[in-house]
C-alpha cells in the first residue's frame, strides 16, 4: 500500500512539474537598433576630421536590469521577467548613440567610451539619461542631460536638456522597442546638431 501511495505522489508531482513548464511562456529579448542610413537633415560637412567620443552614459539605477520596466499610472513599476534585453541596456544604449553619431556626422571619426584604444580625442560627450521607459498604451518617455566637452583644454562648449515623447497605442513590448529606439533616433540628431554648431 505504502509503496503503491508513493508511486502515485511521484506520478502526481511528474505532472505538476510537467505542467509548470508548458504553461511557462519563453522568454523574448531584444535589442535596440541603429540609424542604418542618415535622413536629409543630417550633417555631413567638415574641413576636417575630428575626434569625438560618446560616453560615459549613464542610466537610471532602475533600468539596470535585464527586464524590460514599464511605469504604471500609480507610481509602481512592471517588471516584464519575460520581455528582457539581449544585453545590459547602458552598453546597447551608448553602442546605438556612437553608431547613429557616425552615420550623421560622416566628417567626424566618432569613437566609443572608453576610446583609449584609438588615441586622444577632440571632443567628448557626456550623456545622464533620466528617464528611457515606457507608459503602457500611452507613450514612451525619454529624457536626459548632456554636455559637449573640449577635451584638450576641459571646457564646456555646449549643454542641453532634452525631452522626447512618442505615443504609444500598441501595447505590444515590440512596439515598445522600437518607440524607444525612435526616440534615440531623434536624440541623435539633437546631438548632431549641437556637434554642427561647433566649430
């Protein structure tokens, strides 16, 4: 009897566990994607090649995390365990900053921090991004502080603050991405801009 009543519990746990993992949905990552080629406003004109280098870039603490965060409307935050990033989002953020920079700025050689690898540099952008999440069904948010830095002599040479919305009416995390990925688009050229004006 007794060994009749254990088989039957490890039966019953092999479907428990069975079960646990059908109905577990697998876990989708993605990556935020570069400019692949620069849109008519972008700048493209330099009697010479400068040196410019993106980074650091910062993230807020919360966003440090392979999950997707989404912010709710009463101040709490989703967790997505199953929407993650391929890899940390800071890195991905700073590789699709230099290589949008690239695309629009062809007259300047723009290099990753840390560039000691390529020598010195001219110029140096240093980049504190605020907020980079989403809204649900409502928008994508993005917000952050930078600075243009000559790197011979320290001093600043521009700064700005810059605030981007897109709305948000799919609620799919896909649509999330690639929102958050327009909107790195735009910021892009706000920088590109801001690099035009110095001379």
């Amino acid at each position: 009897m007794a060994n009749r009543l254990s088989k039957w519990l490890i039966a019953l746990s092999t479907v428990t566990l069975l079960s646990a993992c059908i109905s577990t949905p697998p876990t989708q990552f993605y990556v935020l994607e570069p400019l692949s080629e620069p849109p008519p406003s972008s700048t493209t004109t330099a009697e010479k090649k400068r040196q410019i280098g993106i980074g650091p870039v910062s993230i807020p603490t919360l966003l440090e995390r392979k999950q997707i965060v989404s912010r709710l409307p009463d101040n709490s935050v989703k967790i997505a365990e199953f929407h993650q990033w391929a890899s940390p989002l800071k890195d991905n953020v700073a590789q699709v900053l230099t290589h949008n920079l690239a695309t629009l700025q062809t007259g300047d050689l723009i290099r990753a921090y840390p560039w000691s690898a390529y020598g010195t540099i001219d110029y140096r952008i240093i980049i504190d991004i605020i907020r980079f999440d989403t809204r649900p069904e409502q928008s994508v948010d993005f917000e952050a502080n930078w600075a243009i830095m000559n790197e011979k002599n320290h001093t600043l040479l521009s700064h700005g603050r810059s605030r981007i919305e897109h709305p948000l009416n799919d609620p799919s995390y896909p649509a999330a991405v690639k929102a958050l990925n327009k909107v790195l688009s735009e910021f892009s050229q706000e920088l590109s801009q801001a690099l035009g004006k110095i001379k």
